[in-house]
C-alpha cells in the first residue's frame, strides 16, 4: 500500500511505521492521521505481519504534535470531528491484538504523545523530550491524552504536565512510568525490535487477549475485570496454541504457535 507521509517496512514478522515529514519534525496533519489508520489496519490483516514499531524520520522528533497550520483554521464544529477521528483511529492502535511499540526518537509533544500513549509500550531514546502542551495554544489535547496519561502515571502528575505545558525529559519519564525503558538513541529502534522478538515468541492468541483483557479490565471494577480474565483464560484453553505450548514445555522444545 503506498503511502506518502510515512513509510511502512516489514522484516521479520515486524512492521515498522515511520511518520515521515522531517520539515515539519513529523507533525500530524490531517493527511497522516488517515494513513496512520491505514498503517494499523494494515498490520492487523496481514499475516506476515506479528506487531509493530511506530516511530519518526530523523534524529530531532518522534511526532512534535499536530499540524498547527491547520487547526488554526478550525471552527468548534470541524474541531470536535478532528478529535473524534483521530480518538478513533489511535484506539485502533491500542486495541490491535499484535503488540505495538512506540520508539520515541526526540520530541513526543502533543498528539505525537497522544500516539505513544495509544501504543502498548513506549521506549525512550535519551534525548526525547515528552508534554502534552496545547494550553500554551489556548487549546487542549484532542487525541486521547486527557484520558491515557492520567490512567498510566497518575491524575496529579498527568495534570502538572497538562496544565503548565512542560516538557519531562525521558529519565524523569521513566521515573513516573510514563516511558517502560531509555536507551541511548542509536540503540532505540534495536531496542524495540529485539523487545518485540520476545512476544513474537509467546502465542499470538494469548498475546492479543493480554491486551484486551487489560484495556477492557481498566475501565471496569476488579471484580468485572476478574470475571474478564477468567473468560479469556477459558476461551484460550479451547486453542491448539495451549496444546502446542504445553506439550512444547513438556517436551523442553521451543513452540510452534499457529495462532489457532
């Protein structure tokens, strides 16, 4: 599928989404959101495909926020639509059953750390800087990040970042669980590829429930959240990925998992 504002690479079961516009340090404008729909849907369909990395062109910026020149032109109307559609395709990201790891390569600010909280695991190169600072426009977050930071370090903080528009550099990220792990930047996408062969070795089914039952589990109480669990752990234990995963065990072999 041929994309323009950003590249799509497959090698070894995983894609790599790269967000393309180094002039304008990878901003999201309303033409890369929409291929960025593509991208995930892309890597939930093909079966070549384990999981991916989302990461920026160049050494400067992973995404360093929306495309300014447009959202100045945006009426309440218009606005409220642009949210809504970028909300629904970063929730794609974050509900895909295949593992999606953000590699935040320099500035992750406004909706490209939007993009990273919708990724299941986020990895820092140490020179990234991270902020949700649309106050500083008279606007607020659009694309989720209201909602996900204060769910992954915490209301008190998440507001302290949204609030006073700073940046945190990528060890104080760390600190607050905002990234899982930072690593000089020539090592971050290795970093991520070799975190990804890790859960491309596990079964795909398990994978993919994981996820479901932690987005799922979040938005309810423990108990529901339990009862979620318990389902999921039933439905697996009809698979011939558990049969093939226990008798490898067994067998002191490595799995061959299917994804059925």
């Amino acid at each position: 599928m041929p994309y323009t504002n950003l590249t799509f690479d497959v090698r070894d079961r995983i894609a790599t989404i790269t967000i393309n516009r180094p002039d304008k340090l990878n901003a999201l404008n309303d033409a890369t959101i929409a291929e960025l729909d593509l991208a995930i849907g892309e890597v939930i369909a093909r079966t070549d495909v384990g999981g991916a990395i989302v990461t920026g062109s160049g050494a400067k910026a992973f995404v360093a926020g929306a495309d300014i020149a447009e959202l100045a032109t945006q009426g309440s109307l218009d606005g409220r639509l642009r949210a809504m559609v970028g909300q629904r395709i970063f929730t794609k990201f974050e509900q895909s059953p295949k593992a999606v790891i953000a590699a935040i390569n320099g500035f992750a600010l406004g909706g490209g750390l939007e993009l990273a909280l919708a990724c299941h695991i986020r990895i820092a190169s140490d020179n990234a800087k991270m902020g949700l600072p649309e106050v500083k426009l008279g606007i607020g977050p659009g694309y989720g990040g209201t909602q996900r930071l204060p769910r992954l370090i915490g209301k008190g903080r998440a507001l302290q970042l949204m609030l006073t528009a700073e940046m945190t550099d990528a060890a104080e990220a760390f600190r607050i669980g905002l990234v899982n792990k930072v690593v000089p930047q020539a090592e971050l996408i290795a970093t991520a590829e070799a975190m990804l062969k890790l859960i491309l070795a596990n079964g795909p089914i398990a994978v993919g429930l994981c996820i479901e039952a932690v987005n799922r589990g979040l938005d309810t109480t423990l108990e529901e959240g339990l009862v979620i669990e318990a389902n999921h752990f039933g439905l697996i234990a009809t698979t011939s990925d558990m049969k093939e995963g226990m008798s490898a065990f067994l067998e002191k072999r490595p799995p061959a998992f299917k994804g059925a």
